[in-house]
C-alpha cells in the first residue's frame, strides 16, 4: 500500500508509486549492447589519454636526432608567403658528395581542414601531398611521387582516426584494386594505464598476385612526467628501444638502440643525441657506437633569416662531410 506524502499543508490525498526497475536486457543483441556500454563507461573513468601515432611512438627522440638535418655543400631555402594560407619556397643545393646540385620548387596551402603541398625538382621528380581532416579525430591522406626512374613512382592512401584513448591507421602504398598488389599496414595503439600505451602493427605486402608476406610489430610506450620510454619489436627480426628527456623547457636528450637478428645476424647500434635551444641559436649534437658524430648549428641572424652549419666525421670508415646554408623567410 502507498503512503501518503506528507506536505507543509498537510498530507497529500494523492498516493505515490515507486518509479518501475529498468528492465534487465533480454537477448544476445541486447546484452552485448548493455556490455559494450559498461566498457564504455569503465573507460571513461579511467581517463586515459590518447596515446598518439604508431608511426610516431619515437617522435621526440627522432626530433632530438639529425636524421632531416645534417647536410653537405651549400644549401639555401627561401620561403616567401604569397598569402595567409599559401606560400612558396625555393630551395638550392650545390657541391654535395652524395647527391648532384639540385633545385627544387615546392607550393603549400594550409586551410582550416586542408593541407596541400607539391614539390617539382630538376630532375622531373614531382612530389604532391594532401591532408583533409573530417573532424578533429578524423584524417584522410595520399601521397604521390611520379619519378623518370623505373620503380621510384608511388602511391599512398591514409586514414588516420585519434579516439579517446587509442589510434588507428590504415595505410596502403600502390594499391592495385585490379589484382590486389601493394602494401596495406594497419596499426592500433590503445592506452591501458594513464602513463602506459601497447600496440601492434601489421604489414601485408602482395608484391604479386602469387607472393605475400605479413610481418607483425608490437610497441610498448611509458610516458612519465618528463621522460618517454619506449620498446620496439619487428618480426622481422629486430628490436628498437629509444629514451627521451626533457630536461628543461630548452634541452632535449635521446638514445636509441637498435638491434637486428634476422638470418643469423647479430648487429647494434646505440645512438645519443642532444638538442639545446639558446636565445638565437639552435646546437643538435649526435653520436653512435659506430664512430659517427654529427652536429648542426642553426644561428638566427635577424628575424626570418637564418644561417646554419653542418659537420658530420664518420670514424669508422674515415669519411667527413661539411655544409653551410641559408633559410630565408620573406
């Protein structure tokens, strides 16, 4: 029987009636929806982050290192700002050892959810780019290199999607949908504590239509307050460990070793590297077990111009390289 409810007037006359159980899911459709919601909700909670790229587990080392940096000859970039949003650059490079001089032509549009880009060099290479990002979460990509060469021309499609926790990537260089050549990867990389993401990559190659191969990877990557830590294994019979430290807000510190074991090899290298910024200058400083040191010196001359140096000693094999070039904004 239901008890009447008592007011500041005095009692309601109208009786109250407890509010109905929700009713327990029923069915095989019902009950996975109910625990993909509890999932949903337990992941919430936790709070993870999102993780980042696959491809990008290594990105604070791989900016730390000269990887894109050290040159040889003369070099001069000069980057010109047509509009807001576009801008073009012309870039000169002269008496290098391992290449001919070079000049390249290279365009980028920059939108709110768009990115082109093109690039057309003397010896009839053309390099285009294209981002579109549907959402903040959601990126689409390709890449194209149209090359003289035989064998050197490529195509690659990319869809990039960043969830609350986790990424995936799907990617496919020369896809053939007539014959289902290529090479299709697809990564996930999935957050399970607030400092600890795991991940896996797999990468099918049809070269063709008669010969596959899938190769699979796996990464482990532990984020502390100023440090990454991350580790690495190929199927094909290499593993990759990597260390990054912020030290202040201007210096930077990476190592990285490399190990490979495939076909009964047994082969390392262990690279260190440091970055400091100054008021006007930028110093990168690297150096491995193989005997190879490297630096780069950008000095920032005026505003928009600057002029950089570059020197690398190759111990092992007794070789040297030295450049100097310019960068101009203007």
């Amino acid at each position: 029987m239901a008890t009447p409810v008592k007011t500041p007037l005095g009692f309601n006359p109208i009786p109250t009636t407890p509010a109905p159980a929700p009713a327990a899911p029923t069915g095989l459709l019902d009950q996975a929806k109910a625990a993909f919601a509890k999932v949903n909700q337990f992941r919430e909670d936790l709070k993870l982050p999102n993780p980042g790229t696959y491809e990008g587990v290594n990105r604070e080392v791989k900016h730390t290192f000269l990887t894109n940096h050290v040159f040889d000859g003369a070099r001069c970039d000069i980057t010109k700002a047509l509009t807001p949003n576009f801008q073009v650059t012309h870039s000169f490079a002269l008496g290098s050892s391992a290449s001919p001089s070079s000049y390249n032509f290279g365009t980028a549009f920059i939108g709110q959810q768009s990115f082109l880009s093109g690039n057309l060099d003397t010896d009839g290479n053309v390099q285009a780019r294209a981002n579109y990002a549907w959402s903040s979460s959601n990126v689409s990509k390709a890449q194209a290199q149209f090359s003289n060469t035989p064998g050197h021309s490529m195509l690659q499609v990319e869809q990039d999607y960043s969830g609350r926790d986790f990424n995936v990537n799907l990617k496919g260089v020369n896809p053939s949908p007539i014959d289902g050549t290529g090479i299709f990867i697809g990564s996930y990389l999935q957050s399970v504590t607030q400092h600890l993401a795991l991940g896996a990559e797999a990468v099918y190659q049809r070269p063709t239509p008669g010969q596959e191969e899938t190769i699979w990877s796996y990464v482990a990557k532990y984020t502390g307050p100023d440090y990454i830590v991350t580790a690495q294994y190929q199927g094909f019979g290499a593993i990759q460990a990597a260390y990054y430290l912020r030290y202040s807000e201007k210096v930077d510190f990476g190592t990285e070793i490399q190990i490979v074991t495939a076909g009964g090899r047994r082969e390392a290298v262990a690279s260190v590297g440091g970055k400091f910024e100054f008021r006007r200058s930028t110093f990168r400083g690297q150096i491995d077990t193989t005997g190879k040191v490297s630096a780069v010196l950008e000095e920032k001359i005026v505003p928009g111009f600057s002029f950089l140096v570059s020197g690398e000693m190759d111990h092992g094999k007794g070789q040297s390289r030295f450049g100097v070039g310019m960068m101009w904004e203007v």
